[in-house]
C-alpha cells in the first residue's frame, strides 16, 4: 500500500502552495529576509588573526556562507535561468530564511532574548532546535565547499567561532569537522567537486542534485538523534511538526527535486508562517488556511505511516524512485504540487 498512499498524501498537498506563492510572486519578495545586508566573499568577513571569522550564531553571517556559495557556484548554472535563479544551492537558505522570519530561529525557552525584537533580533539560539539542525546544513556544506576548492586559494583560514553552550555539539573548521564527521564532510565536498563544465545538461544536472540531496539527508540524519534533547524547549506540536518535516524531506529527496529559487519558494509557501503553540489543534488551527493545516496533517499522517512500518514506507518509495522514469513520476507529482 506504500506508494499509493504517498501518492494520496502528496495531491493532499497540491491545493497549499497556489494561493500563497501567487501571494509571493506579487510582492517580489523570493530572497531570504536580510539577503542584502548578508556578506557575498569571503574576505567580506572580519579577518582576525590571519584568520577569516565567522559567527554561526548571526543570522546575516550564517546566511552570507550561503550567499558565498550560491555566488561562487553561480557560473556552473548560467543556462538555468537568469540571475542565478536555477542555482540549486537556494533551497538552503531559503529554508534558513523562513526559519527566521518564522521566529523559529530564537531562544524557545526564552531564558535569554536571543531572536527577539525587544532583545537581538539577528541573534541564532542554540537552545533552538531549528537553528541546530540547519548548522548542520549551513557551516558543513560551506566547509565542504573550502575544503573541495570552491572559493580557489584562500589568503587565510576559515574559523567558525562557537555558540556560548554545547560547543561539543558543533565543529568549527575544516580540519576540526573533517577529524569529527568525515563522512558528511566527503558527503558535501563530493557535490562541490564535480566537474562541472561551463554549461550544464540535463544529465549533469541529475548527478548535481542526487549529490546535493544525499548529502542533504545525512546532515539531517546525522543531527536529528543528537538534538533530540532540543525538542523540550518547544511545544508539542511545534515538536511534532519538526520531526514530519524532517521525516518528509527524505521523500522528497529521493526524487531528486529541483531546490532552484523559484521552485524552492513555490514549495515552501505552504509551510506554517509561524511556531506552532499548545493550543494548535490539526486540522483546525485557526489563523492557519486550510490548506496549510492539511498540509501539517499529511506531513504527520506520513510520518506516522512510515514510522508505523518501521521505515518500510521509505523504502518502497525509494524503490520506486531508482529509475530515471520513477524520479520523473515524483518530480511530476511535486510539480504539480507547486504550480496548480
């Protein structure tokens, strides 16, 4: 029963994203919030010590590695579009960019007013399991890309400076994150090191995004067990909503989605526009559309089914996404989710 029930969950989604990327697309606002003020080279970043800093913990630093990336890749994209809009490194932060304007990026315990507006608004938590999750999904693949030469010959070393608590939970250099998780580093230094010619192909496309995605759900399977303990400190929706979603990305990757600006925006638009509360009952959350509380409620249904056969739901559509003719089925079905 496994594929045709994904397959229900999924046109359970189509009707979210119509209204609310038409919303987006009006005002013109498809970047990250702050995306002009964050840093676009390297040596835009303060240079201490022979050493190029950077602070994690800054939601405009945390989104400049990412803007030093999409920059840097943008000559391997440029016959996907203009502006660099077919790069598929938006899809990060993208992400990173609703998990702010979302307030998903502060203090959740409010012990420190960290990510407030009455406190440091640009301020990352690490109490925050969103903003834990997603270093994982910023600093590794930014290290990856220094480390597999994306930036050329580097006048000096990166540093990533450490959060004020469990600074064993993070690392902070290539060398430092190389002798702690190997394999993740290799994960995303293995997409920057593909030889892109100057113009892609469909093909090479493919190969781009199967490498983007495998090391996109490593990072994720890497982090999840380790911030379990983060989890407390948000409510038992907002919990539960983090686990579906990070339970759903695995389907979606398996399909090897396109993450370019556009798309990643029309995909997203779906999502909660703010933390869920204890008081935020599905399918009923009263300031939620009703497609974006049916959108929550199938997230968890897919999460559940999958849970309830001990992964057996992912596999089978793994399966089913091998082929070359599969990938273009769950493309389709995503698309379709998208663009109806």
């Amino acid at each position: 029963f496994g594929i045709p029930a994904l397959l229900l969950v999924t046109l359970t989604l189509r009707p979210a994203t119509a209204t609310a990327w038409s919303e987006n697309d009006a005002t013109g606002d498809i970047y990250p919030p702050l995306w002009d003020l964050a840093p676009e080279n390297l040596l835009d970043f303060p240079v201490r010590n022979n050493k190029i800093v950077i602070n994690p913990w800054n939601y405009p630093e945390r989104l400049g590695m990412y803007k030093t990336l999409l920059k840097s890749s943008a000559k391997y994209f440029t016959t996907f579009g203009p502006q660099n809009f077919g790069n598929i490194l938006w899809g990060l932060p993208l992400q990173h960019g609703w998990q702010f304007r979302t307030g998903r990026l502060a203090d959740p315990s409010r012990v420190t007013s960290c990510g407030y507006e009455d406190g440091d608004l640009l301020c990352i938590s690490v109490r925050s399991w969103w903003s834990c999750m997603n270093y994982y999904l910023a600093v590794i693949p930014f290290l990856g890309a220094v480390d597999a030469g994306l930036f050329g010959q580097l006048p000096y070393e990166v540093e990533l400076l450490p959060p004020e608590e469990q600074r064993d939970d993070f690392c902070y250099s290539v060398a430092n994150c190389r002798s702690r998780i190997p394999e993740l580093m290799d994960d995303w230094k293995a997409y920057f090191e593909v030889n892109h010619p100057a113009t892609f192909s469909s093909f090479i496309l493919d190969d781009a995004l199967h490498l983007t995605w495998k090391a996109h759900v490593s990072s994720i399977a890497y982090a999840l067990p380790k911030f379990q303990d983060s989890l407390k400190y948000l409510s038992d929706p907002e919990a539960g909503f983090g686990e579906d979603w990070a339970n759903g990305v695995d389907f979606i990757a398996a399909t090897h989605f396109s993450t370019d600006l556009l798309t990643t925006n029309s995909f997203q638009a779906f999502l909660p526009q703010r933390m869920l509360t204890e008081g935020d009952v599905l399918p009923s959350i009263g300031d939620f559309s009703p497609e974006q509380n049916r959108v929550l409620l199938s997230l968890r249904a897919l999460h559940r089914a999958n849970h309830l056969t001990g992964g057996l739901l992912l596999k089978l559509w793994q399966k089913a996404m091998s082929t070359e003719a599969g990938r273009k089925m769950g493309q389709q079905l995503i698309e379709d989710l998208v663009s109806s």
